[in-house]
C-alpha cells in the first residue's frame, strides 16, 4: 500500500524526521495543515477554497496551541515543538482512524511534550488507534495501555502497561528472555 492509499484507508503518520518527513518547511502553515484533506477545501470542477482552507488551519492552530505569527507563516520559522503540532494537525484535518507516531517528542521542549501527550489521550478517547513507537521508556509506560517490546527487529513480548514498569522494558528490548 503506498502513501496515497494509506491516507484513503484512514493512516496518519508521524515521523520521527519532522523537517524531512513529516511538514514542508518552505510551505506556510496553512498548506501544511491540509495539505492532506485538499478535497475538503475544492469543490466538483472547481478551484481551491482558499477561505475555507485558512479557516479550518486558524481553527486547528487554536486548538493546538500552535505558537506562529499567523497561519501564512513558512513552517521553517517555527519551534520544534510547533512544527510536530502542524505535522499532527493535518492528520487532525483529514480525520485520520490510526495513528501512528514514531518518536512524537523528539527535540520539543518541555510544554510542547505535555501538549502532545494531552493530544494523544484525546485522540484515544475519541475512539482512535494509536501507535506510539519511542525509545523513551517514561513515555511509554505514562501513555500506553499495552506494549509490544521488540529486539533485533521482531517483536519479543507483548506486556500490559500497568503490569510493566521500565526496567522490565530494557531488559526485553536488550535480549533478555
């Protein structure tokens, strides 16, 4: 399945590289936030409503706590911290069904980390699938139901976060059997 049909089946991806991956640094926040739902923004033989596509990126920028100058700004100019929320809001946008973030919180500071996870337990609470792949143990176990440890690439034990704590998650992902 390539990118275009994932995006039709409902998958969102965050990727760990933001900048190369994950939004279009040259672009403004504006495209960035729906540049994945673009035909929620044209109408049948018809151009793109670029009114209702600012609107719907004001809305999101609000709700995420997105700090930018405006919803023209190039994403480039942003903190680390709003450029991953500008990467996970066009997922917001197109409405997405399973989430998957591999390492969300990699170089955001301290407010944009607790914002994400708020996000992420939303998200849950909606209904919505997560995937969370991180190799901080903290973060797994404060927002995960379940985790699978993987080593060497397969998938080595499947624990129930409240059962788990991190130490028993180093020793599975290091070998231990």
């Amino acid at each position: 399945m390539g990118p275009y049909q994932a995006v039709r089946q409902g998958l969102a991806l965050v990727p760990e590289e933001r900048r190369k991956e994950g939004v279009l640094v040259t672009e403004s926040v504006t495209t960035n936030l729906t540049v994945s739902s673009l035909g929620a923004f044209t109408r049948p033989f018809s151009f793109l409503n670029t009114k209702a596509e600012r609107n719907k990126a004001k809305e999101v920028i609000e709700r995420l706590g997105v700090k930018t100058p405006s919803e023209f700004a190039l994403v480039e100019h942003l903190s680390g911290g709003n450029q991953q929320k500008i990467a996970i809001g066009k997922w917001l946008i197109a409405d997405a069904q399973v989430y998957i973030f591999d390492e969300p919180t990699k170089g955001v500071d301290v407010g944009a980390k607790k914002d994400i996870f708020l996000l992420i337990q939303e998200l849950a609470k909606r209904g919505k699938a997560i995937i969370y792949a991180s190799s901080e143990l903290a973060e797994i176990i404060g927002v995960t139901n379940r985790v699978y440890v993987m080593y060497d690439g397969q998938i080595v034990k499947e624990l129930k976060t409240t059962d788990t704590n991190e130490e028993e998650l180093l020793y599975f992902s290091t070998g231990g059997n």
